[in-house]
C-alpha cells in the first residue's frame, strides 16, 4: 500500500503549532476523484467541523470540475464527510473544547486506492511565534552550511 500525496496544506504549519494528526477517509464522488488523480486540489483555505449528530465535516476544501465531465460533474466547493470512528470523533471534540483546539486539514493522499485527509489539533500562533519559528529555522541553515564547509 503505497501513499501518494496530492497536496499539502503548507499554511497550517506556519499558521498553527500542529499537535496531534489523524488519518481520515473521505465521502467523494466519482468525478472528485478523476480530479485528484490529475492532483488537482487546494487545502488552503480547508477548516473541519463536529456537527451536533457527532458527524465531522470538511469545508473549503475546492477540488475543481473534472475537464471531460458532463452534466453530472460536482459542486467545486461544498462539504465533504469524513470518515472517522466514533471513539474518534469524541475524543477530538473534547480535546476541542476543553483546550481550545482548532481542526485543520494538513495533506490530501491517496493510500493504495483510496482518498486520505490528514488532520490536525492545532493551536494558533501569534505573531511572536512566528517570528521565533523563523529564527529557528535560520540559526539551523546557518549549521547545516557550517557542516558543509
């Protein structure tokens, strides 16, 4: 079973501190997936959703119309269920709502035939995090070329 990523969400790693990731399947269409397969998909703007039945939801998540689709092609944008356990589900949710978590779709991947999205329980950062982060990352390039050397 080999894993083929599609697309990555780059923002969410910059925007928020990921803490924990799941793997989730996800209720397509068939002509949701002829695009995918083209690798044509945008995590960017994707945020995730507990309903009150205890569903989870993908919103945002734009998967454009498949070229040589006909009449029956798909909506571009509308929600999209995922599938996870119940047990899942309710753990995520508390986690949610007692540390003030956000959900945030990570990476889209096909795994053997079928279609994964990766989430994460994510915090936000501030500004100062951010800044932080990238003088990190500097002080690391800055290592790595003196290994090199």
């Amino acid at each position: 079973m080999g894993i083929k990523v599609i697309a990555k969400n780059k923002r969410a790693s910059f925007d928020f501190s990921l803490e924990q990731k799941y793997e989730a399947g996800m209720v397509l269409q068939g002509t949701e997936i002829k695009s995918l397969r083209n690798g044509k998909v945008t995590l960017s703007e994707a945020w995730i959703d507990i309903d009150g039945q205890g569903e989870m939801w993908a919103y945002n998540i734009k998967i454009p119309h498949y070229e040589f689709g006909n009449i029956h092609n798909h909506q571009e944008d509308r929600k999209r269920k995922l599938l996870l356990h119940n047990k899942e589900i309710v753990k995520i949710w508390h986690q949610m709502k007692t540390q003030g978590l956000t959900i945030v779709a990570t990476m889209i991947y096909f795994k053997g035939s079928r279609v994964k999205l990766e989430i994460a329980l994510a915090k936000g950062k501030k500004n100062y995090d951010k800044r932080q982060d990238a003088a990190k990352k500097d002080v690391e390039r800055k290592l790595q070329r003196k290994q090199y050397d």
